[in-house]
C-alpha cells in the first residue's frame, strides 16, 4: 500500500486566488464501485504527511525546516488503498494546541458556520471540524485527538467526532504531540458512514478481536450507563436538561441501567493510595533542530511559549511521577468504578459547557495549570475510545446579528 504522489494546486489553500478545491468526480466511482471507500472524499489535518507535500503544523518555522515530506503517514495508505481520495490539508491551532483565534498570527483561524459565523471553531483540529460542518461534498476530515482536540471542535461546529481507543491506529507519519495520548481522530456528518471508514483504518485482525470482545460483553449479566455528575454544566439549565433527556432515552432505547455516581467521591470511598482528593491527585525535536540549523529560536505564538515554559519547568521526576498516578487511576476505575470486565457499559458525559465564544475574545494564557481531571482528560487517561454526538443545540443572542 504506498500512496501516491500528492501535489499542491493554487485553487485555494494558502494562496487562495479563488475560493474552489479542485476534487475527481464521483461519477466514475459510481458506476463501477468494486472498493470500500471508492469515491470517498476526505481531508487531513496539516500535520498528516503526504508525500511531496508540505507539512505546516501550522507553524512557518516547521514548514521552512522540514521541506516537502518523503513519506506519507501510514494511515493515508489505508485509506487510498479502499478507493478514499484525499482533497486536502486543513488549518489546525499551531503545534496542535488550544490556541484561541486572536493567537492564530501566522494562518487565518477557521470560520465556524454554525450560529452567527463568529464563534470560535475550538482546538486544535479546527479545520477538520469547520470542514465538515461547511462542505457537503466532504465525505470525511481526519484529525488528530490528545486532550480534546477533535472533541471541542465538534462541539463547537455541530458534528461527529470519533477518538479511537489510544494505539488503535497507527500514528506513523504524523507529528506527535504526546504519544502516550496521542490518535488519530475522524469528522463526519453521517453515522452510518464511519464503520467503512474504521474498518480501512484499524489494522488486519483488529476487528476480529473486537468481535470477540462484543462476544463475552453479551453475555455479561448487566448494560450499564453511567453518567457521573462530575462534569454536568449546572449553571447551564438549557443544555442540562438536553443533556437529561438525551441519556434517559439512551437508558430505555439500550434497556440499560443508569448510574449517576460521582467519580470524585467513589476515588474518595475506594481509591488505592492515600491522596483521596482526586483534584489534588491528578495534576519535541523540532526546537533544537531549528535552533541548529537557523542559529535562532523558531518563531511561536503566546500559547505555544507558555506551554513550552511549564514542560520546561517539570522535572523528569515529575513527569514520572504523574505518569504513574494515571495508571493508577486507570487500573481503578475499570476495577471499582466501571468495571468492564462484568459489564456491558458506557459513559456519557458533556464535552463542556455550550455558551457563545467569539473568535475576536482574547483568551491570553492561563496563571496556572488547572489540576484535576477534565472532562477531556478522561478518555485519554482511559486510553479509551469516545464518540462526540450533536445530540441539540441551544440559542443564544448574537452581538453580531442581535438575534437569537
């Protein structure tokens, strides 16, 4: 499986003559589809490598040091071989972090579609999501997922989003951010859709196991939903009580029993060591090689610098340190809070709290490092996989339109 050569049209992209993306016709594959995904169009997030093309990562430093890419990532070769196209790269948040649009200096911030066309479009994979939720010729958008990177995104923009079970898919040629949560994620607008697209994407025989484990899940004695309190957007009526309806209509559509036990005060009642304050509990190359080959500091936006600060300022020690209490939390949580080994379970939870955001708000950086676990933090921490759904939306008044 080794894709194609890929080469870069002005039609749009960053020199933007004129607003169209050159894409194949569908008729072809129409007629004669043989192949899974014969006709599927998808776009990747700007720090997938395609070969011959340019990987940014949204940074010019990046773009400059690395050159065309030899190689492209391996998950492109999956997809091509299925009959997938891909149409192109999109825009993302600078070396894949939470960057507002005010920080975004060296590439225009996406534009979210959805609401007044003002709202910030979230982070970091911002294209993928404004993507999907702006061109109905778009099939699919790869992402990219650590900490909340594909999940705030399709909450903002009003799409689905998958992030995989963390080593799933292989993340061979395509820059890391932090391996031990690191995954490739997918956009859509269309459910049904997705099975093919994973299918393509999970290596041979990682379905089978997975059937095999659906196997001994039904034949376990109970379905489970759990939906902790932990993370409920309390001041939020309007999105709370969508939230209620949507899990008590899961409970009866799936037959399952709902639990609404607080995380925090079972790690309280049950956890393994002595801190049971699990707030208290949980608190690249790239620079050096530039710095090497340009005799100065690449160039990085505010949020960027920050985050660079604090990873400077952790010791190895520290780092150690809050590796091992993630695994013990992990081990605890499949064992005395959700325990999948007897259950049939999942776990609902909001990916945040829905407001307006404009993308002309100043976000700046934060004072401190918000200790804890957030509701983004989980699945990661988990290595479990989590499915962003639109399940409504909620009305706001536009300072733009000064409408609801």
């Amino acid at each position: 499986m080794t894709p194609a050569h890929f080469e870069t049209e002005i039609w749009a992209g960053s020199y933007y003559p004129q607003l169209a993306i050159a894409v194949p016709s569908r008729l072809r594959s129409g007629l004669l589809q043989s192949r899974a995904l014969d006709g599927i169009r998808i776009s990747v997030k700007d720090m997938y490598h395609l070969k011959g093309v340019l990987t940014s990562f949204c940074n010019r430093g990046y773009q400059q040091l690395y050159g065309l890419q030899a190689d492209a990532a391996d998950v492109i070769a999956r997809l091509i071989s299925p009959g997938a196209v891909i149409v192109g790269k999109t825009h993302m948040c600078s070396f894949a972090l939470a960057e507002s649009p005010t920080q975004s200096v060296e590439y225009t911030f996406p534009f979210n579609p959805r609401g007044d066309g003002y709202q910030a479009p979230g982070g970091s994979s911002s294209g993928s999501a404004v993507a999907i939720a702006s061109y109905d010729w778009l099939d699919f958008a790869l992402g990219t997922d650590t900490t909340g990177s594909s999940r705030i995104p399709a909450l903002a923009n009003g799409c689905f989003a998958l992030r995989p079970s963390t080593g799933a898919i292989n993340m061979d040629g395509i820059v890391s951010v932090y391996s031990r949560f690191d995954t490739p994620a997918v956009f859509g607008r269309d459910l049904t859709k997705f099975k093919a697209l994973m299918t393509a994407l999970y290596p041979q025989g990682y379905n089978t196991e997975v059937g095999k484990a659906k196997k001994s899940l039904k034949a376990a004695k109970s379905k489970v939903i759990y939906y902790p309190p932990d993370f409920l957007p309390n001041d939020n009526k309007d999105q709370l009580r969508i939230l209620e309806e949507f899990v008590k209509d899961l409970a009866t559509s799936f037959d399952a029993k709902l639990l609404t036990t607080s995380i925090a005060d079972s790690w309280a009642e049950t956890s393994p060591v002595e801190e049971k304050h699990l707030a208290t509990y949980l608190r690249n190359p790239f620079r050096s090689q530039f710095s090497d080959k340009y005799k100065q500091e690449p160039f990085a936006t505010e949020f960027v610098r920050w985050m660079w600060e604090v990873g400077q300022n952790t010791t190895q020690a520290e780092h150690d340190d809050m590796t091992k209490r993630m695994e013990i939390f992990r081990e605890w949580f499949f064992h005395s809070y959700m325990p999948i080994h007897r259950l049939e379970a999942i776990l609902v939870l909001p990916v945040g709290t829905v407001q307006p955001n404009y993308r002309d708000t100043y976000s700046g950086v934060p004072e401190t490092v918000t200790p804890g676990l957030r509701t983004t933090y989980l699945s990661p921490i988990l290595g479990a996989p989590e499915l962003s759904v639109p399940i409504s939306q909620v009305s706001f008044k536009s300072r733009v339109s000064g409408k609801d």
